[in-house]
C-alpha cells in the first residue's frame, strides 16, 4: 500500500477562494502575449523580448530527452491569471484569503524571524513583498520583476535572459513570451546580506500555468542567499510551472540559491536555472526536488572567470506516479576553477527518478578541479532509477573525480536497527534520513525539519 | 523459571531452505554467562541471528521463549522491546545517523521515557567508561569506525538500552589486548541478576576475562557437549575435533 502523503500533506492542500481582476483565455498566442505586456504597462523592449521569445517557442519542438509531456495540452492551460490585490509591503494590507494562504505556509512567521525580506507570488503576481529598511538604505534592492523592468531598466536590459536566451529550448522560448511575476534582486558592491531573502510561489488556480521570472545580480564582493519555495494544492486537471532563474555572480561575489520545490503531483515542473560566475566568486544550488507529478530541472553554472567555483547539492524524491527528471550542469571556461556536485535521489512506490548531469571541463579551463556524486536509492523494487553523468573534459591539467552508485536500501541495515528497537519503517525511514542528511543540512532549518518530517510520513505510510 | 528457553530448535536459510539449525537447546537463567563455543563456520552466529529473528532464516520447528514470552511470531523490533539483544560481528554503518540520536531513538521505542538530556549524559559516561572516544558518539553510526570502535560502539549500546537476554557474537574478535580488557570488564559490571548473557566465540581468551558459568560446544548446527568453564580450557588444548567426529559417528 503507498501513499501519497509527500507532497499532498495537509499543510499544502487547500485552496482559498480567491478574486481575479483578470483570467486570460486558455492557450497561448500572440495576441495573449500582447495582452499581458500590456496590461504590465511594459516598454516596447520588453514587448519585443516577448514576442521573439514567442516566435522562437512557435519553431522549437519538445527536448528529445526527458520527461514525457504526451500528457501535457498547452491549449488547457491558463497562463496569466491576475489577483485582485495591489503589490504590498504589510501583510495586513493584502485581501483576507491571500494572506492567509500564506499565514498557512508559515511566510510572515519566517519572514519575522529570520529573513532579510520576503516576496510571495499568488498566480501570476507578486502580491508582496518587503525588505528590510537597512538593506535598503545600503542599496540591495528586492523588488517584484515587473517593477524592476520599469525603475531598473539599464540593469534588467542587461541581464534579463542573457543567461538563458529564449532559443536555450522550447520551455525558455515559452517563458520569455509569458514570464509574469518573480523577484529582482541587486546586491551592491562589497555589500553582504547577512539573513537570507525569501521568495515563495503559490499556485491556486486548476489548469493555470507560472511562469516566474527571478534575476539576481550580486556585484563584485557582494553575498546573498536566496530560497524559493513553492506549493500549489492538487487539481484533477494539470498545471504548469515554466520558471527561470538567472544569476550572475560577479567578482568575487558569493551566492547561495536553496529551492524547495513542493509542487502538487499535478504539475509539470519545467524550469530552467543557470548562473553566470566571475573570476573568483562561489555559486551554490541547494536544490529539493519534492513534488510535481514529472519535473525537468538541471541547475547550471557557468564557471567564467578564473578561480570561479561552483557547489551543486540536491535532493531529488520520486514518489507514487512521479518521474524527477533531474540533474545539473557545471560548464568549466576558466582555468583553476572548482566544482562540486552531489546528487541524491530516493525512488518509491513505482516512482522513476533520473540523474542527467554534465560536467565539460574545457580546453582553456587548466588546473581545474571538480568532484561528481550522484547517489540513488530505491526503497522498493516497483521504484526505478538511472544516473546519466556526462564528462568531457578537454585538457590534460585538471582533476575530476566521479562517483555514481545506485542501490536499495539493505536488509542487513534494517535489521541491525530492528535489532535496536526499530520497526521496519522507522528503520527504513532512519536510512532514508540519514541518505539526505549530508545535503539536508545545507537547508534553512525549517526546510530541513519539514524534508525529515515529509520523508518519515511517507516512508513510514508506506510500508503496510 | 529459565530467562532464555530454546527448545529443540530447527531453522533454515530461507533462499535455499537449507538446514542451519538442528535442534538446538539452551536455558539460560537469571544471572548467568554462558559461552557457545565452536570452530568457524560451525553456525554459530546464525543461532544468534535466528535468537533475534532475522528474516533471512526461518523456524522450522522447536521455540524460544524469552522469560515467558513465546518470540517464535515475534518481529526482530518486537523481540527487542520484549529484551533480546544482540552484539554484531560487523556491526552495520548507517550514513547520516549520528550514534547518539539513534540510541536516544531506539531506547523511546523501547519504553525508556527519561529526557534526552538526561539519555545524553548517560551516553557519554558510559563512552568514558568503554574508552570509547568521546566524539565518536556524535558521529554517524559506525561509520568510519575502526573494529575496535565498533565492537565498544555494540557495548555502549548493550548497556545503555539494558536487555534482559543479550548474545554477543564474536565480541573479541578483532580486538587488541586492551580493547579485550575494557569490553570484558564492561561484560562483568554489566552481568546482574536481571540479565542472562550467551558468549559466542571462537577463542578462549575471551574467557579468561569473562568467567562463564556454562560451556557448550556448537558443531555443525547444535550444541554436542555442555560443561563448567573446564571445557573451555580443555577445547583450548584439544581444540574441536573431538566433537566433530562424535557427531559424525552420531
């Protein structure tokens, strides 16, 4: 018997009644393009990234590779969905049923104790979103995308999906025509943002689709840690999240990005996230890939600048009717540059879970250094798993070392802990924990306790 | 009334229904050492796993009845909280379980309501007392540890989760002098008259730290011979042959 308890727990399945000043017609065109870079009171710039970004998804077919989107009908889904709320920056001003979607996803509470800022996206728009007054003054700005375009113009040109062009695939083409929504982040020079800033998207409506745009720009010396999460409640219909996240870490900038990615197993999760790093700055992704019902998402770095490094963790769960299709990608053009990257899945309950990684170490990148784990449990034998790791390396100077290993999870282990005390639940439960800890850890500790709690419902519900 | 019974005790290895087991018999009472002793391969271990109802064997016939409780049905976790215990001859590591929270787990399963704070300190007197380095007890379980340190990490646990029946496989195994004379010594203060405890093991050097009150020579699959610490000493001189002919001419 398994349940579905991982990601559908009571604490992300409501939905909240919600009052829409606009809902766009299903599907997506170009008069729907016009319409939402109208109704954002966009530039003619912007308007025109859109509407080659939609010429460019017209023309590219699905990746060959990956996750099957046979059932994915892009004529059902609604992609701009628009709340009835103005952008605030006091939770108390945001309409009743909103904000206490967010009282229920712990937002304010965490905001309070230990954030920086925080951002909460409801559909389509950010309905919120503060930042310290100090952090203000020293000029790390945090704003929703759409305000960033209109007061950040020369920065937001320079960056918005220069990462990420539109042509990147067929998902990036369709996010740069509808992107609605997502933070923009600039950390000044030299300046360090000591508590992380928040970001959390919530989809409320069936058969909708998000489409988040996050830039981050942390100049030369500067540090920040960012972390999304996101949820959604579970319709019989699909939704659709087609995110992006660009980050260009300059000179000695640091960045930590840490996604907990809880989506209801109804939703295609097809996301795009890449950095940019200089010459000696440090980018980590610590990702947690927990719900959705199939996701695509292989965090990239791009290690440009000499002694540049890159640090990918994650944590990738596939439960009953899941396919996790991820990975990451680090791509070394400097020389002495680093990496590391450790990969962890656990496949349950018929659940497939697919490691694709790359790691190109290129001619010019000499004396680089980089170490590869991925590691993939399986907790019954109706689970799968695959691990896909490209290397190419092309010069003769650096050191890589891999490691990929796939197993179950061992009898004589959970013996031993029976042996202890254990039921044989807790005892797998108690593995699985221990399989993630080394990358849980790395989660803000609230994350960290609810990953524990979620694998222990699930793993614990579903052994007879 | 015995702690431990184990009536003409029958099992086989489940994937190949061999016979692993033929008729084993053994009481052990409140307060008594015994040692099963018996050359390598002799199955002497899989008695102590079969005792704490590994799933890799089955019960073909006999019983085991730890202080009343008939165990035949009983799980490995269930045994446990009824107060069968065994030592491993190579313990498992668990990655990313660190060995202090584990036995703060285990011993709530098995009814100990104390605080963690309190849990805690007994855990770390008690590494003090095994010369069990101290930092191990916050590292992930068993991992990295040396044979040594494994075998004290078993001890640490035998004696904070107290059992009332413990088997302890192999203890020595592996052990240098000084590691033998900690765990024997931490074997003897823990022996009350509130436990039972089986000795299995190849050599007698065990025994000359731990004094059993019985001896039994195990070959192939059951107990041949039953004795006073005397046959210890006599096996040492002899070594098994003597037992494997008998039960051959048997």
């Amino acid at each position: 018997m398994s349940r579905e308890a991982f990601v559908d727990s009571s604490r992300f399945e409501f939905t909240s009644r919600t009052d829409y000043s606009y809902v766009s017609e299903k599907g997506f065109t170009e008069s729907l393009v016009r319409e939402i870079s109208g109704r954002k009171d966009e530039p003619g710039w912007m308007l025109q990234l859109r509407l080659n970004s939609f010429r460019a998804f017209s023309r590219i077919h699905d990746p060959s590779f990956g996750v099957d989107t046979g059932l994915l009908d892009l004529g059902e889904i609604v992609a701009y969905l628009k709340p009835n709320a103005s952008r605030e920056r006091a939770w108390e001003d945001l309409p009743v049923e909103i904000r206490e979607t967010f009282e229920k996803l712990g937002i304010p509470e965490a905001e309070r104790n230990s954030l920086s800022g925080a951002g909460a996206q409801y559909d389509s728009e950010v309905v919120y979103q503060n930042i310290k007054r100090e952090l203000e003054e020293l000029g790390v700005v945090f704003l929703d995308m759409e305000s960033a375009v209109k007061e950040y113009p020369e920065l937001v040109k320079k960056y918005f999906m220069k990462a990420v062009p539109a042509t990147d695939h067929k998902y990036s083409a369709l996010h740069g025509a509808v992107w609605s929504g997502g933070s923009f982040v600039y950390v000044p020079k030299n300046i360090k943002v000591k508590q992380p800033l928040q970001a959390y998207f919530r989809m409320n409506a069936a058969s909708s689709g998000q489409f988040e745009h996050t830039l981050i720009v942390a100049d030369e010396g500067s540090e920040l840690q960012f972390i999304e999460g996101c949820s959604a409640p579970r319709f019989n219909e699909l939704n659709l999240h087609v995110g992006m996240v660009e980050i260009f870490v300059l000179k000695g900038a640091r960045v930590r990005y840490s996604t907990i990615q809880n989506w209801s197993k109804n939703t295609y999760n097809l996301n795009t996230k890449r950095a940019i790093v200089e010459e000696d700055g440090t980018m980590e992704w610590i990702s947690g890939s927990l719900g959705s019902m199939k996701t695509m998402l292989y965090p990239t770095t791009v290690l440009k600048g000499r002694r540049a490094r890159a640090e990918h963790l994650g944590i990738t769960y596939a439960g009953p009717g899941q396919h996790m299709d991820t990975g990451s990608k680090v791509i070394h053009l400097a020389p002495e540059t680093s990496s590391i990257v450790d990969a962890r899945s656990i496949s349950t309950g018929g659940g497939w879970a697919f490691y694709r990684g790359l790691l190109d170490i290129s001619e010019r990148a000499v004396n680089s250094k980089s170490a590869v784990q991925c590691t993939a449990m399986m907790i019954d034998n109706d689970s799968r798993s695959d691990t896909l790791p490209i290397i190419s390396v092309d010069n003769s100077s650096s050191n890589i070392g891999h490691e990929a290993r796939i197993g179950r999870i061992s009898e004589e282990q959970i013996f031993y802990l029976m042996s202890r005390g254990l039921s044989e639940s807790e005892a797998k439960a108690m593995i699985v924990r221990g399989f993630v800890e080394p990358v849980a850890k790395q989660f803000p500790v609230e994350y960290a306790v609810e990953l524990n709690r979620l694998i222990n419902l699930e793993i614990e519900g579903s052994i007879g | 009334m015995s702690l431990l019974r184990v009536e003409n005790l029958h099992a086989v290895l489940k994937e190949s229904m061999e016979e692993i087991l033929k008729g084993v018999n053994v009481k052990v009472n409140s307060g008594e050492i015994h040692a099963i002793m018996g050359p390598n391969g002799s199955g002497k271990s899989t008695f102590a796993h079969v005792l704490m109802g590994n799933p890799k064997f089955k019960v073909t016939s006999g019983s085991i009845t730890l202080d009343g409780v008939d165990l035949g049905d009983l799980s490995t976790d269930e045994r446990a909280k009824q107060g069968m215990f065994m030592t491993f001859q190579h313990p498992q590591e668990i990655p990313g379980i660190r060995l202090r929270s584990f036995l703060i787990a285990a011993s709530g399963e098995l009814g100990n309501m104390e605080s963690p704070i309190m849990k805690s300190r007994k855990i770390d007197r008690l590494s003090i007392d095994n010369s069990f380095d101290k930092d191990l007890v916050d590292r992930y379980l068993n991992v990295g540890f040396s044979g040594g340190e494994k075998k004290k990490s078993e001890i640490v646990q035998m004696q904070f989760l107290k059992p009332k029946l413990v088997v302890l496989d192999e203890i020595d195994s592996g052990l240098d002098v000084d590691a033998l004379k900690v765990i024997s010594k931490s074997i003897n203060s823990f022996r009350s008259e509130r436990n039972g405890i089986i000795l299995i093991t190849h050599y007698e050097r065990l025994l000359e730290y731990v004094v059993p009150d019985y001896v039994h020579v195990y070959v192939d699959g059951s107990v041949v011979a039953s004795g006073g610490p005397d046959l210890a000493r006599e096996i040492q001189q002899s070594g098994y042959e003597r037992y494997a002919v008998s039960l051959r001419e048997v």
